[in-house]
C-alpha cells in the first residue's frame, strides 16, 4: 500500500469525508501531513488563527476552555477517527479552545487555506463540511440541554449508558480516561462526580478503578432519561 492509498483509506473512515467521491477524496489525500507527538503537546492555544485542520487517528485530544482567569476546563475530549474545530478552519477566525494531547497522537493536518480552496471548487466538500458542521452543532445543544435539564448524577448516568452501547456490552464498560478528566467532560467538579457516583449505586451501578458495572441498565435509564431523540 503506497503513502496516498494510506491516505485515503485513513481520511474516507472520516465521518465529514466519508461520502466524498474518490476524486474529491484524493485531493484532500494529497494535502495530508502525518504528525506524531507525545501526551502533553499543545496542537494551539485559544485565541491563535487556523493553519490546519487537524484529523485524529490515533489517542486522545483534550480541547479546553481558558477563563479570563486563566482557569481551564475540558469542553470535549477527542478520539479518533474524525476531524475537529472545523468552524474555525472554514471562516477563517480565531479558536475559541485550545487543544492539547492526553496521549500519544497520531494525526494527519490539512493546510486550511488550501482547504477552504478545495470547498470552494468542489460542491461535494462544501455539503460535506455543512453536514459536519450540523452534526457539531446538534451535539452541543444536546450538551447545553444536558447541562441545564439534568443532575449531575443524570448526566452520568447518560454517558455511562451511552458507553456501554458503544463498547457493545450493556451491563459494562471501561471509562476511557481519569475521573478527573471525566468529571470536566460532564461540567462538573471530581467531588461532584463521586457524589454522583455514589448516587447511582441505588441504580444498579457499581465501580472497580475504570471498570463500571451496570447491574440494571433498565433502572439506570429510568432515572437518567436518556434522550431518545436520534442524532441524525
């Protein structure tokens, strides 16, 4: 397999690239530069301009919100494989997070300039980078309506039934990272998250370091209530 074939086989997993047809694919293919760094890089700083899109293909990216204050907390956490901070690549205006790794990463970066050149030129890009922009954008008012509708107990609850559908076993799952950084995924504090924790034991939930047991997935959803709305 040469270098570009890498490439597109890598970009076309993509969710925003994965219905572009293959001409399309392999301009976006040839502008690809893999990058590797260590846990603890920082990929930019809020406030700083776009070069890149960067697509994750490998470990775990952190993007983090800065306070006034200088206070930080974590607004999403990143696995691959898929692209992010797309808004700000395309309208070519500052990061509103910074980004940093939370473990070894392996990404490929897409020089923003000519990007935006390539949804110019190419209708099928653009309705993909609209669908992507869509789809960012309905997971954050699903995030907001976490925020202001559920308990911080309820918020865990979701994500912990969300996981387990992912890791395809309903009844348990593996937490992917530290309940600190956890804790700042579901906007609240690690003293919080415990109290939570401990709330959900009365719902079937039981913890053993980063292994979660569901004992009654039916009664967790029950006092969670999970949003049955698609994602689409």
């Amino acid at each position: 397999m040469t270098d570009l074939d890498e490439r597109l086989e890598v970009l076309g997993d993509v969710p925003a690239f994965a219905a572009l047809p293959d001409p399309v694919l392999r301009r976006l293919a040839r502008q690809a530069e893999a990058l590797v760094l260590p846990a603890g890089a920082t990929l930019f700083e809020q406030g700083a301009m776009p070069t890149h899109l960067h697509v994750l293909l490998d470990g775990q990216v952190g993007l983090l919100g800065v306070g006034a204050d200088g206070q930080t907390t974590v607004v999403e956490v990143l696995r691959p494989v898929d692209q992010f901070v797309l808004a700000a690549v395309l309208t070519d205006a500052p990061y509103l997070m910074a980004a940093r790794t939370l473990e070894p990463v392996r990404l490929y970066l897409i020089d923003a300039a000519t990007l935006r050149q390539l949804v110019e030129a190419e209708p099928q890009l653009a309705v993909a980078m609209i669908v992507s922009l869509s789809r960012h954008f309905r997971m954050l008012v699903r995030q907001v309506k976490d925020l202001k509708l559920r308990s911080t107990a309820q918020r865990l609850g979701c994500y912990l039934l969300e996981l387990a559908r992912q890791q395809g076993d309903p009844a348990r799952l593996k937490l992917p990272y530290d309940k600190q950084l956890l804790a700042a995924r579901l906007g609240t504090t690690p003293e919080n998250l415990s109290r939570a924790f401990a709330t959900l034991r009365d719902h079937g939930v039981r913890t053993s370091g980063a292994t979660v047991s569901l004992g009654r997935p039916a009664r967790l959803a029950e006092f969670a209530q999970p949003d049955e709305i698609p994602e689409g």
